[in-house]
C-alpha cells in the first residue's frame, strides 16, 4: 500500500471491527453498536467496517444507520467477505466477528489485549462460557473438536476453539498471512498459516450467545472445505507419507517376485506379486515427485520449509534430466538384453517376465522423474 507521496502508508493507532454479514438485518444494527461501545470503552480511535455479499433483508442498510462503513465483495464467502473487510481496514489493530450478535462486542478490548504484550493473533475461546444452545451438539462435541485435533496432529496448532470467529490482529500479522480463501474455512488457514510462520497466537477466555436469524454455515460443505484446507497445506501427508510406503510395499513385491520366482499361494488363491510391484513402485515415486514440486511451491510462499534446498534451483533441472535419464537407459538396456536372450532361444528365460516388469517401472519412474524436472523448471521462470 503506498500514499500519494509515494510511501508506505501507515495504518491508523485504532481499531477495525471487520464483521461480514449476509442477510443479518435482525442483528446487525445491535453488532454495530456494541462494537462502537466496545471501540470507545477501550479509550482508542476506531471504524466498524461490515461487509456485505448482496444481502436481500437490508442489513446494509441497517449497519449504515447503526454507524459502520458498509463495504460490498461481489465474491461470495464468509473468507471473501472477511479479506475484503480486512483490506478496507484503515486502523492497525483488526477485530473480526459475525454480525450474529453471538460474540461480546462490547469487551473487544479484552480479545484485543495480548496484542500490546506481544501477541501477533489473538482468538476468542467461545467454550469458556457457551450460552445454552448457542451451538449444536455436533459442532461442539464432534466438529470443532476434531478440527482442533486435526490442526494439532499435523501443524503442531495448539487453541481450545479453531473455528472461533471472534478474533483480533495487527495489521502486519495480517500482511503476513497472505489469506486466500473465500469460505469458512479461512478460520483454519489463518491458523495454520500463523503457525507456519511463527507468529505468536494468544488465547482469550469469552462467551457465545444463541444467534438469531439463519445460520450460514453448512455443516458437511464447509467440514469438507475445512479438511481440503488442511490436506492441501500438508503436502507431507498427502504425498510425503503414502509416497513412502507406497515405493516401500513396491520394492518389497519386487524383491518377493524374483525370490519366489512365481506365484504366491495364499489358501485356494494364487498371487503373482510381478504385476503388483511396478503399480506399488510407479506410484510411490510419483507421490514423491509431488511432494518435492508441492513442497517447492508452498516454501516459495513461505508456508513450507525448503526440503530440496541441498540442491542449488538451477542444477534440479540437470539432476532430474540426468538421474531420471539414467533410470530410463537402465530399464531399456534390460529390455534390449530380454530380447536378444529371446532371439538367441526360442524357450522363454528364468526371471524374464520379472526382469520385464523392473525394466518397464524404470521406464515409466525416470521418464517421470524427467517431465517432473521439466514442470519445476518451467514454473521457476
Ligand atoms: N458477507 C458475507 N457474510 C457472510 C457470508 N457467509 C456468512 N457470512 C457472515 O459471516 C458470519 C458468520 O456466519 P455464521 O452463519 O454466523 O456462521 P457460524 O458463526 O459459524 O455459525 P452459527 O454458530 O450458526 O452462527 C455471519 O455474520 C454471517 O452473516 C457470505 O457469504 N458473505
Ligand atoms: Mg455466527
């Protein structure tokens, strides 16, 4: 951001409610006006901001009267919504809430506090004191607790309440976050995210009312968009782990293949593990070829570590050509000796549809192994 005069623009010392609102018209007009009392009980300068995706009840409308600016984000999403707020904000200190009237608004100084001691995030835990059926047994018993767990198990995020929407922020916290969804499961990338890149993430005891009006969350459709966040963010468990073990099973099949020469017989079923290795072994390596080129992308955005970083970026290329061409040369050289073997006897040699099948994986594994080279060069320019 640059004023007229060319430099950065500096964020005002107050505060910024951001609340996104769709259809909220029961509620809107008391969030804004709690929030203004919650911004002057807290001695400092300050805007509440709404953000509206084109309701139809006229919330709009009421949120203006109540004394908020009303931005609109023709995207639609509670993520839209809250980025949208989040770049109209005009203070350094940034509060997002709902426009449900189920957060205390007016005690926004207390979420906003561990901010001055340090703290680059700070959320709301809602479980210190939920107000009878303010939240469904679901949400509270299964969904949000197995999304703090999953947040936990694989980026080490450790808060009692993920999906908190009650939340404050500077605006450098912010600026580093670099947040791009458009749905609910913003809650989640903002925490994984913070965590990737050390910020320091303050918890709050608060409440949460019964909301009146409809409720926008859609339970299966934003879970799913909330664990398609997180796998997406963890290239490790997505291709890291069943990479491993896939070429771990493959090399496995192989080596029982020319051990045993044949087929394995389990009960009355015959198994002939030649044919299962090169799917183990193609697959596995091409998971792990994944996992370097998205591992790669996430740590040019500053959200993974660098793995291949022992490899200078302008050799990978000449690595992936040289490695991935020699293991191609080596599958076709044992193709060629099967087939002058073949020519030179009529009869079909010991090993040989085992000493086929190696030599088609190497094929396939290091012509992979060059196109992947390829794609990671080509997205490098
Ligand atoms: N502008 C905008 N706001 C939205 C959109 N979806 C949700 N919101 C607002 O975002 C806030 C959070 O949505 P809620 O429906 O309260 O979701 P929730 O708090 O997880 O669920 P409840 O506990 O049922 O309230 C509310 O203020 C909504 O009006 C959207 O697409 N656009
Ligand atoms: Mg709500």
């Amino acid at each position: 951001m640059a004023d007229e005069s060319g430099g950065a623009k500096r964020p005002a010392a107050g505060i910024s409610v951001v609340l996104p609102c769709l259809d909220e018209a029961a509620t809107v007009e008391a969030c804004v006006s709690k929030a203004l009392r919650g911004i002057s009980r807290s001695g400092r300068p300050g805007e509440v901001v709404v953000v509206d995706n084109g309701s139809t009840d006229g919330s709009d409308h009421a949120a203006k009267q109540a004394g908020a600016r009303v931005v609109r984000e023709p995207t639609p999403g509670y993520g839209a919504a809250l980025r949208r707020g989040f770049a109209a904000a005009r203070h350094d200190v940034v509060v997002m809430a709902d426009a449900d009237d189920t957060y205390d608004l007016e005690d926004l100084a207390a979420v906003a506090a561990p901010l001055a001691d340090g703290a680059d995030l700070v959320i709301a835990n809602r479980f210190a004191n939920i107000r009878a059926g303010a939240m469904p047994w679901l949400h509270r018993w299964v969904g949000v607790p197995a999304i703090n767990a999953l947040l936990r198990t694989v980026y080490g995020v450790r808060v009692s309440d993920s999906q908190s929407g009650y939340r404050a922020m500077r605006r450098r916290a912010l600026d580093q976050l670099d947040l791009r969804s458009d749905g609910m499961e913003l809650a989640s990338e903002m925490l994984i995210k913070a965590r990737r890149r050390r910020l320091r993430v303050a918890e709050v005891p608060s409440s949460y009312s019964v909301r009146r009006g409809e409720s926008k969350l859609r339970s299966l459709r934003d879970g799913w968009r909330h664990l398609r966040l997180i796998l997406l963010l963890a290239p490790s468990l997505v291709f890291l782990a069943p990479g491993v073990c896939l070429l771990a099973l493959g090399l496995l099949t192989f080596a029982a293949a020319f051990a045993l020469g044949g087929a394995i017989q389990v009960g009355g079923l015959r198994w002939q593990p030649v044919f299962a290795g090169p799917i183990f072994v193609v697959l596995g390596a091409n998971a792990l070829g994944m996992w370097l080129v998205g591992q790669e992308r996430l740590a040019r955005r500053g959200i993974a570590r660098r793995h291949a970083a022992w490899l200078p970026k302008k050799r990978r290329l000449d690595a992936a050509l040289a490695g991935g061409g020699l293991v191609a040369l080596i599958g076709l050289c044992i193709d060629l000796f099967l087939f002058v073997v073949w020519v030179a006897s009529p009869s079909i040699p010991v090993l040989a549809p085992q000493l086929a099948a190696l030599a088609q994986t190497l094929i396939i594994v290091g012509a992979n192994a060059v196109l992947l080279g390829l794609l990671g060069a080509s997205s490098d320019i």
